[in-house]
C-alpha cells in the first residue's frame, strides 16, 4: 500500500458602484449574503468561478488554531467543512540561547520559543488572522513574511513591531501548499534573523483535500513538519565555539560565518538529535505519514533510509500532479515540501538530509520508530555474516599445459 486513496476579494466601491448600475443595491446585499455574486459572474462570463473565494473576513466564522511545538501539527481536517474561515494565530518572539549540541550555544529569535515556529494549517479560501507579539523583555525588532499570502512583503511591510509592541493582521489563504515564513526586518537584519531560526512553515490545503492528480483523493493518519536550520557559530582561535551574553553581542561575527557560506551546524528542529531516542517520529505499520520540511535559507534533500516518497510535492505545490516512489526528493531554499509515505516494515528508519556530510556530521538527521510485524517477503537474511570459505589447491596441476594453482 503506497497510500491511501479513493476515488472522488472584499468587493470595492469602484466595483459596487459598476454593479450597481445593472442589479440594485437591495439585490445586490441579498446576493452577496448568499453567496450569489460568483454565480451571476460565471453566467455573464463564461467561465467558472469558485464560489468559496467569494466570502468576505466578516462573513464567515471565526476560531482559535492552538499551535504547537514541531514536529506536531495542529490539529486539523484534511477535507475543509462548510464555508471557509478566518482562524486566529498568535506568535510570540522569544530571544533566547539554546544549545545545539554538547554545550554549544547559539542565540535565536523563535516563534512562539522554538525552532523552527511552529506549522499553521488552513485551507484555501480561510483567512489567517495573525497577531504578532514581541515582549519587551526583547531586544531587536520583528516582523513576519509569509510566503502563502500577497502583498506589502508576505505582510512583513504591516507587521514590524519594536520590543514591547503587538501587532494584528490578516490575509486570505488564495494559494494551495506548503510554504514557509519568516522574520524580514530589512537589510542584513534579514538573513541574521533567518538563520537564528526564526522561520516556521504555513500549509494551505486544498478544500477537497490532497489529490494524486488523477482524481483520487489521499489521505494520512499522522503528520510531521520537520524544520531544517542553518546554523553559524563563529569558533575562537583554538577552534573552540564562541558563547556570547547577548544576542546583540553575537551579531557581528556571526555575520562574519555567515558571508563565508559555510554552516558549522544543520540541525532538525532546533538541536544535533532534536528527532531521535525519546523525541523520535513514531508510526505504526501500514499508516500513513506526511512529512512537511522547509529550510528557509538553503537547497535541501530529504530522504527516508529504509523508506520513499510515494507522492511527493518537491515544490510544496498541491496543484500540482505530485510525483510518485521518490528515493530523494529537493526542496529548494526559501521553501518547503510535502512528501506521503506509507510504513510497509516495523524497525527504525533514519529520515536525512542526503547530503550526507551535512547529515552525519552537521546533524541534519532524525528518527523514525516503526511499530508492526516484520514482513520476510519484502526483505529477509538468508544467511547471516560468516568466515568465508574459500577452495585453494595445495598443488598445482598440469591439465593441458596449462597450470592451474
């Protein structure tokens, strides 16, 4: 089994006045409560309108999506109920020393305190509502680019707040997908604030929910979002890794790591090991997973040792026909992908960055623990490691003045 599937803008005064003058006002209120107003534009046009983008913020309902810390997912539909929505998110901005491994630190700005932030789900059509908070225990300003809304920089012109300012706002959900946000100040504040983890991942998925491309729908049992990060820790003269008291002090040769291009860490989730032992991703034999990964800064090549891709969304684009049994799949900077799998063996799988030195001893690496009953058909040993015997003639011997020995 490689999945699971089955067969199946706010109106203006321009244009309220340019209505106006073929369908009264009082027709026009009534339409537009009703949700008519697409279907009297497909007649005129021709073409076929969908009539969920019609709803405006004030029509719809409203509720509050509880976030939580990646790998988990929010709680969610994968087939939207009913009318669109508009759905509440807060984000706080924590600056903060975390450790990445074996006493070595690094200062981050982190949605909501981690790293990355932490995945938002929606639907096409709904609205996010955002607020952003950023406490006055901070020290440097913070906005917010999402890459799935349009306009005024992914929202990053309508948020910068300073240290002890909130800010709400909101955008509709037009296209589907996996998409990242981020912090952009401006300047070289941008990339500064990018690689101190302070990015996350927003995923809009279609209303009908996701699709093969051939009209049969899929669907998952659990979800993962895996939030691949750059690091750069400026190390001393002895090679050691430098510690700095504040995040301002660790600015200018930070900065420095950054322009050689080259990363002292990639790390899942925030830490060397952050997705193994105890904190593993888990499934049990015959589910369904989708894995959701972004790096918002470089090319990325998730693979599953043991595993594959059996749909893929490289791009994160829903609308697109997802390609099929990936041994490695890219996801480019400055994005994030989606990837279904279906677990056919119980043990452990080891989920990568394939390029392998950055894996291995950068520490993009995490863990899959797979519960079930192993399966001899797919895989066995038939036979276990032993001295190898070889047969080695003692004398040589004359067979057709040939010498064999």
């Amino acid at each position: 089994m490689e999945g699971k599937t089955s067969k199946s803008s706010p109106v203006n005064e321009q244009r309220r006045n340019f209505i106006s003058g073929s369908i009264s006002a009082g027709v026009l209120g009534a339409g537009i409560a009703a949700g008519l107003v697409p279907t009297l534009a497909q007649a005129q046009s021709g073409k076929k309108v969908d009539r969920m983008a019609s709803y405006t913020a004030d029509q719809l309902e409203r509720v509050k999506q509880v976030l939580v810390v990646p790998p988990m997912v929010p709680a969610h539909d994968q087939v939207a109920k009913g009318k669109p929505k508009v759905i509440e998110v807060r984000l706080d901005v924590e600056e903060k020393q975390i450790e990445l491994e074996n006493g070595t630190k690094a200062w981050v700005s982190a949605f909501n305190g981690s790293v990355p932030g932490p995945l938002i789900v929606c639907h096409q059509h709904d609205y996010i509502e955002l607020t952003l908070v950023n406490p006055d225990t901070n020290m440097l300003a913070h906005n917010i680019d999402l890459h799935a809304s349009t306009g005024a920089l992914g929202g990053g012109e309508l948020t910068l707040v300073s240290p002890g300012e909130e800010v709400t706002f909101r955008f509709k959900a037009t296209k589907i997908g996996t998409f990242i946000y981020h912090c952009a100040p401006g300047g070289i504040m941008t990339p500064w604030h990018v690689v101190m983890g302070m990015n996350g991942a927003i995923m809009v998925l279609p209303r009908e929910g996701l699709s093969d491309g051939d009209g049969n729908s899929l669907t998952y049992d659990k979800a993962y979002y895996i939030g691949e990060q750059d690091f750069y820790v400026p190390q001393d003269e002895s090679g050691q890794y430098r510690a700095y008291d504040t995040v301002i002090g660790s600015m200018n040769e930070t900065l420095d790591v950054m322009k050689t291009l080259t990363p002292s860490h990639i790390v899942f989730n925030g830490a060397v090991g952050a997705l193994t032992g105890e904190n593993s991703m888990t499934a049990k034999l015959g589910e369904t997973v989708l894995f959701i990964h972004s790096q918002a800064n470089r090319d990325t090549r998730p693979h599953i040792i043991g595993g594959h891709g059996d749909y893929v969304w490289n791009s994160g684009s829903f609308g697109d026909r997802p390609a099929r049994d990936l041994e490695t799949w890219h996801v480019a900077g400055g994005s994030a992908g989606a990837a279904l799998y279906t677990f056919m063996q119980p043990g452990l799988y080891v989920y990568v960055n394939h390029n392998l030195i950055e894996a291995i001893i950068k520490g993009a690496a995490g863990h899959i623990k797979v519960d079930g009953e192993w399966n001899d058909d797919l895989m066995t040993q038939v036979s276990k490691p032993s001295i190898i015997v070889t047969i080695q003639l003692k004398k040589p011997v004359k067979v057709l003045d040939r010498v064999f020995a």
